[in-house]
C-alpha cells in the first residue's frame, strides 16, 4: 500500500428503493487505499474489503486526495501519477437493504454518466461501493518543457465551488475547477528549490506547506498569501492542522 486515505460519506447517499425494508445505515467513512500499480481499494471500517477499482493510470501512482464532507455533490477521489497525470473518479456509496433477492445484489448498481465510465463494481456484505472514472486531467509543462514532478494533491472548495488542486516540485500550484477546465498555475513560493510538500483541506480552507513556507491559497482569485509569524522560525514546516475551535 501507498497511500491511504479515510473518505468521507453522507447519509443522504443512501438508496432509496422501492422495497419496504430500510437500507442499511452507511458507515460515517469508507478507507481508500492506493497502490502504486493504480489499484484503489475500498475498505469498510470493519476492514472488509468493499471494492477493488483500477484508477488507469499509465505511470506509478504517487498521490491521492478524496473529497471533503462537503454537503452536496459527488463524492470523488483523485488519483496523481509520476507523469503529471491526474485521474477523477466519482464514487457510489449505498447501504444494502436486507431481503432483497440475491440477483439484485449481483447486478452492477452504479448508473453511468455522459463523461463517465464504467470501471469497477462490487457487493460487500452490507455497504455496495461503485466506481466511475470521470475526468482526466494534465498537469501544465514544468520549466524544461517537460512533465512537472508533482508533489501535493487536493480536492477543495470555496465559496460553493469545487476545484482539484495539484503541487510540484517546482513550488507551483494548479488548479481545475470540478468541471475539468484549467484556472491557472500560480507561484507559491519564494525560496528557490522548495517544492509543494502538501496541502491540508479544512471546509472554506485550503492551506499548503513548502520547506519552511506555508500559507493559504484562494482558489477563486487564484492568489496565494503566507503566513509569517515573527516569533516563529520554522526552519522547515512538517505539518500543518487547521483549529476550527474559537477561544
């Protein structure tokens, strides 16, 4: 395993059905798990294995975001290869609903849409987990003209918006919105050689961290602002968390 990531669910993704027994009640999260061969593997938190999909990246698989508890909207996870790849994928989560006839558990239960396909389906014992590749993206040429080596990846939102954002090791960021069209490359550092390290998603807030350099990105004005604090020498920052809490 290469990855892992814990992938938040709402309740109001589950089925609704015509058959008179409730659906199982959806875990709070499911655990993603991403290998380098792009393998993605769906866990319930019991440790039963839910689902197993094929990401379809050409390259090693070196990065993987999934969506935030936002309140509307897909639940998606995103998948980054050492070539500047950037794969979606947009997820299905249903409770099982206890009676019902075993042919209907065996039937693929993801409904597929017109940018979407097919890749992966599966049954566990009480949650069905589907998945759809849904968009491909490619990160913008790095300096030599080449693929840049990314670093960092995220799926956000503000201001009611959604965007997947990617860091390289030339401390840029790009960002897509939902829909797949390009907004831009910015400069996020200041020190020469320090790469994207890592970017850490809290509702409205997208921090990112860089060797000693972190600070905030908005994503809809495309601007990045440091944060300096003057009786604070980093030397290098190793993580960042975002206190939701008020004094």
């Amino acid at each position: 395993v290469s990855l892992v990531k814990f992938l938040p669910l709402r309740v109001a993704e589950a089925s609704s059905s015509s058959w008179s027994r409730p659906a199982v009640a959806l875990p709070p999260a499911l655990v993603v798990l991403a290998h380098a061969d792009g393998r993605l593997r769906f866990l319930a938190p019991t440790g039963e294995e839910l689902l197993v999909h094929d990401a379809g990246h050409e390259r090693p698989v070196t990065l993987l975001a999934v969506s935030p508890s936002w309140g509307k909207g897909d639940i998606l996870v995103a998948t980054g290869d050492a070539g500047g790849a950037v794969r979606v994928h947009r997820v299905l989560v249903r409770g099982a609903t206890p009676g019902r006839p075993s042919w209907m558990l065996d039937a693929d239960m993801a409904s597929t849409e017109n940018d979407s396909h097919l890749l992966g389906t599966t049954v566990g014992s009480s949650v069905n987990v589907t998945a759809h590749f849904k968009r491909h993206l490619e990160a913008p040429s790095g300096a030599d003209g080449g693929a840049p080596k990314l670093t960092a990846l995220a799926i956000a939102s503000q201001h009611g918006t959604k965007y997947f954002v990617v860091g390289d090791a030339e401390g840029k960021i790009g960002v897509w919105d939902v829909g797949g069209a390009f907004q831009g490359r910015l400069d996020a550092t200041v020190t020469p050689g320090a790469s994207i390290e890592g970017f850490y998603v809290h509702k409205n807030l997208l921090l990112f961290r860089a060797g000693s350099e972190f600070g905030y990105v908005d994503l809809e004005i495309l601007v990045v602002n440091h944060v300096v604090c003057p009786d604070f020498d980093p030397g290098r920052v190793t993580s960042v968390i975002i206190d939701s809490q008020h004094a």
